[in-house]
C-alpha cells in the first residue's frame, strides 16, 4: 500500500495544507521579484484570507441607542466588534492579530498591502518607495515647516514597509521609565523577533564601519545583539538573507482569522462619539473605501470595546483633531464640534535629527542599510548606509535619505527646500556624472532631542498632511551633540579601514564636508574646521530618519494605560505617546508595544483564560 493511499481523509488535507504552507514559506523567502502579479496575490490571500477591499464591507445601520448589540454575534455581518484598530501598522497589526485571540477585531488601513509591492519588498528598491510621490504610493511625502523633507507610511505594516530595516530593542531604563512590565516586555519582544526579524550578513562597508567606531573609542564591541548598550554593535534586520522585507503585517499571521476582519484602502475619516454622558464615549468609525464611498462601524455594546489609534505619530493627532478632540480654538475655526478640549493634544512632537556625510567610493560598493550602530556616550548615534546612489532608477530620485542625491539637497537650507527648488536640483544633478553618486553614508544622528514643536490641523481633508514643525537644533544642546557627532563622523572617514576599503585619499574635515554637497551649488559650507561652521552645517544639512514621535504624550493626552484622558472606550498604542524615541530605532519598540499591549488587554478582561 502506498503511502499517500493510507492516508485517512483528514490526514491528506492537512499533508496538502503543509505542502501548500512549504511552498508559500519557500517562495516568500526567496527573492522572486520575478513572480507575475497574480501568484502573489493568490500567495497573500491564501494565507491572510481575512484582508479585504474595503467597498466589501457592508455597514449596518445606525444603532438605536450607543449599547447596542452586535447583530447575532457575527461580526462576519459587519455588525460591531469587540475592537476597532485604526491603523495597521508597526503597532497596530501586532496589537490586532494579538486581541483577535479572543475577540472580534475589525484593522482597518488607509494604505495597501506590502506583499505584492516591490518597491516595498525589496531591499534594492528601498529609495524606490520614498520616491514614489503618487497617491497609491505606499509613503506619503510631507515636509515640516521646519523645511525638512519626511515621509509617513501609507501601507500595511505601516512604518515596517518602508524604513531601512535596521532592529533593536529599547533600553532597559527606558522600559523603567515607560513604567512598563519587564517580564511582559521580554517575552513580547521574541515573539516579534522569531516571525521577522534576522541577523545581518555583514559586507564591507558595514564592518568597515564597526572597525573605525572602535578606532575613535565606540567600544567595546558588543557583537550581534538586540540590546541597547553603549559601544559598537550589529543589530537585526527584517530584511532576510536574499533581501527581502518581512514587516509588521506578516504578524497577521498570528491572528485567529475567525475573528479578525483587515480591511485595506479603508481611511477613517473620524471617531464617531456617544455624547449623551457624563463623559464621551467612543462607539465607531466612519471611514472612506477605495472608491470614494462612506461606511460606518461600530462596537459591540460591551464597556470594555474600545476604538484603538495606531495612525502614528502624525496621523493619531490629527484623527484626534479631526474627531473633535484637541484645542477648542483650533477645532473651532475649522467649524469642528467640540466633543472634548485638550490643550496638549499635538503638543510635544520631536523628531530626531539626522546629518549625512558622504563617503565617496572609488571601487563598487554594495547597497547596504542599517546594521553596524556607534552608541556613544556623546549623546549621538552613527549609523551608515551604502549603495543607493548607484543604480539609474536612483539618480531620478529625489526623495530618499540613504540615496546621495538626497544627502547633496539637504544642504539646501531647509527654509529654500521649496518645490521650484527640488525640481532645479534634480534638473541639474541629471547632467552630474554617474561616480558623483557612487559611495554611501555616515549617519549621525542625536539620541533624545531636547527641542520640540507642534502639530496642528491646516483643513478638516484627512488625505492631506496637518502642518507639523519640529524646530530642530532650537535647544543649544541638541546642537552641541551634532557639532560632536559630525566630528566624530568625519574621523570615521578618515580612518584607515573606510580609505582601504574605499580606496581613496585621506582627505581633510573640509574637503570630506564639501564633498558631501559637491553636487550642490547651493549653499556649501564654508570654514568647516570651526565650531561655528559646523553648527551651521549642522542646521542647513539637517534631514530626518522618520523617528519622529510624541503629540498624543502620557499624562497630557493619554494614561499610563494609553486610554485617551476624559473619554471611555478610546486608546492610543503607537509612538505618538512617546516623549523620546526608543534604542537607536524605534521600530522594534513599536511592535513589541502592540504585541504587549494586545496581551495586557487580554489579560486584563480575561485573566488566565485569555491563554496568552
């Protein structure tokens, strides 16, 4: 008798399902750009069944009274849920797949999916993204009025689709000071960790990299870890071996999809309120499909559903705002109803910034991100990318910090970054010849700026970025640490293993800052062996790494729970409710906050028969 012959009924369907489950994990893992359109989206549908349009979603009228019950209990009718998440991001798709667990949940993203989005899911195409300015694009271009150039995802997974990759864990004080459960923060990290994140293989230009930050005293060498620690070290990456990105959406995964409904190109346009109490209370959303055409949901009638912001630190802000929670003056003169003032909301926005020196090249250098980070005790990071000026696509790029055409605009001064001004640069940068942009980056980035600024609403359009400054270098110290961390930079350069591995001249501090706008005609420092010269490089070179934060900040907007101050059954979990940005890099904070946050909900309402 044969072996597939003796298989009973049920054991043949689940040896097909392990082989279908093989070939998807085989095909995911490799680099199959080469794979038409249609067998990826079959490949994503198979195994997230639960992500739909969202014009397939039926509203259900309007409830007669704010406790109102789902319909039967089916949430598949569109009825209510336990939990809406407005979101699917870094944060929100570990929070959704976690409370699905045990409840219904309905993820809703303004964004597509990243599955099926090469640009997205590549590490060669990484500047492709940022420079995609098109309405479908999976980041939304914006630019602070501080003149900095930025980007917000706009995409499942959220900031995971789209940044440079690079993971770590925040530091163990700043889980102290977060107020966080320790026992619960390390063993939500590893489950984040064994579904996407990787060790990098490191190549030249990154251990070129760890050599010279023990050279100028980054030590010791900490070797690969996850941890925040001071010295030098190789963190991990959610890009795997053949380069491909694995976000925050494939912890999707993980969801019961019994009882989770993701809907994409799905924009909320506002939280919908029961006013009738004493205190407000969320009981919906409204939101836009992708034709344009409005829905509603609602939560189950049980006080403890919630709506859930996971926007991000743009985004929650501004739904709050746009919802009629925030500054009275401010919701008032764009004729918003009131449903609670709050001073602070919006409040406290900082981002970290970012100076680039360019490191030319004169052999190949092969496209890396972050891998190998300096945590020095200057208050400063170095980091450093490479490759990204190379390719032809890239050199028509202009929007992208690790391309070199976007290190050489970024000393245009930021208040001149005007639209005339990017269309003159890339009209003149195309004439440049290809090995001006051959070479990569140091990156020095500050560690918890001081100067913060403010988000605020310019229309009630939640399509359209609200006017956002961070007033960077605004406090004396944050601009200290940068005049420490270009120093720092540039003796990086000059070290023996970056001119071995570049193959070029040893050259002064001035000649490797006037390098890095060599392609610019506009603005290039001058005296750049002074301190004052390198405060000003330090102001007109300034550019962002996305680890912008705050708005939405615990004891102003929100409670050490995250549940939004005067309202019931409305949270905050994303990096919006963040007075600093965590470790190096966010991003593994911010999935490891909605994983932790899912299972501390669940906890909470369930004790030990929640199960997680």
């Amino acid at each position: 008798m044969d072996f597939v012959g003796a298989l009973t009924q049920k054991h043949k369907l689940l040896f097909l399902r392990f082989l279908v489950l093989s070939l998807i994990s085989l095909l995911s893992s490799c680099q199959a750009a080469t794979s038409g359109a249609g067998a990826k989206n079959y490949l994503y549908k198979y195994r997230y069944p639960f992500i739909k349009k969202a014009s397939s979603f039926t509203s259900p009228p309007p409830p007669s009274s704010s406790s109102f019950s789902p319909r039967n209990g089916d949430h598949h009718h569109h009825s209510a849920f336990d939990y809406i998440v407005v979101g699917g991001g870094t944060a929100g798709c570990p929070l959704a797949a976690t409370l699905s667990q045990n409840f219904t949940v309905l993820l809703l993203e303004r964004g597509g999916v990243p599955f099926t989005d090469v640009n997205v899911s590549f590490l060669q195409n990484f500047h492709m993204t940022l420079a995609d300015t098109s309405p479908q694009s999976a980041s939304q271009y914006f630019i602070s009025t501080d003149g900095v150039l930025n980007a917000r995802a706009r995409v499942l997974g959220g900031g995971s689709s789209i940044n440079a990759g690079f993971y770590t864990r925040a530091s163990s004080q700043f889980i102290e000071r977060m107020g966080w459960d320790a026992k619960l923060v390390n063993e939500s990290f590893p489950w984040v960790e064994r579904q996407i994140v990787h060790q990098p293989k490191q190549e030249g230009w990154q251990k070129a990299l760890r050599d010279s930050l023990l050279d100028v005293g980054v030590s010791p060498f900490n070797g690969f870890t996850y941890d925040h620690i001071y010295g030098t070290k190789i963190g991990g990456t959610i890009f795997d071996r053949f380069g491909r990105r694995h976000t925050a959406a494939e912890l999707l995964a993980s969801a019961n999809p019994q009882k989770i409904t993701v809907l994409i190109r799905a924009t909320v346009q506002k939280i919908v309120f029961d006013t009738s109490g004493k205190r407000p209370k969320a009981v919906g959303v409204i939101f836009k499909d992708e034709n344009g055409n409005q829905h509603q949901a609602f939560l189950a009638g049980n006080p403890k559903s919630e709506v859930i912001l996971s926007c991000g630190a743009i985004g929650t802000p501004q739904m709050l705002k746009l919802s009629g929670v925030g500054p009275k003056a401010e919701l008032e003169k764009l004729n918003i109803s009131v449903v609670l003032d709050n001073a602070h909301i919006g409040k406290g926005m900082a981002d970290n910034p970012m100076n680039a020196v360019f490191v030319p090249s004169n052999r190949p250098v092969e496209q890396s991100l972050i891998e190998t980070v300096g945590i020095t005790k200057l208050g400063v990071y170095i980091e450093a990318s490479s490759g990204f000026g190379e390719s032809r696509d890239s050199i028509h790029c202009h929007h992208g910090i690790m391309s070199a055409e976007i290190g050489q605009l970024s000393t245009i001064p930021p208040k001149q970054r005007t639209p005339e001004a990017i269309q003159d640069y890339i009209r003149n940068k195309r004439t440049l010849p290809h090995e001006a942009f051959k070479g990569g980056f140091i990156l020095e980035k500050i560690a918890s700026p001081i100067s913060t600024g403010e988000l605020s609403l310019i229309n009630t359009n939640v399509d359209d970025n609200p006017s956002v400054s961070f007033n960077y270098f605004s406090h004396p110290l944050d601009l200290k640490r940068c005049v420490d961390g270009v120093r720092m930079a540039a003796k990086i350069v000059q070290s023996k293993h970056f001119l071995n591995y570049t193959q070029c001249d040893q050259k002064s501090v001035e000649a490797i800052l006037n390098a890095s706008v060599r392609a610019n005609v506009n603005l290039v420092p001058k005296h750049t062996n002074d301190t004052k010269s390198l405060e000003q490089f330090c102001k007109d070179t300034v550019i962002t790494i996305w680890h912008y934060h705050g708005g939405c900040n615990v004891g102003k907007v929100v409670s050490t729970e995250y549940k939004v101050l005067g309202i019931d059954r409305l949270r905050v979990v994303d990096g919006s409710t963040y007075d600093e940005s965590p470790g190096t890099n966010p991003q593994g904070t911010v999935l490891m906050m909605g994983r932790y946050m899912g299972v501390k909900i669940l906890r909470q309402r369930l004790g030990k028969a929640a199960g997680v």
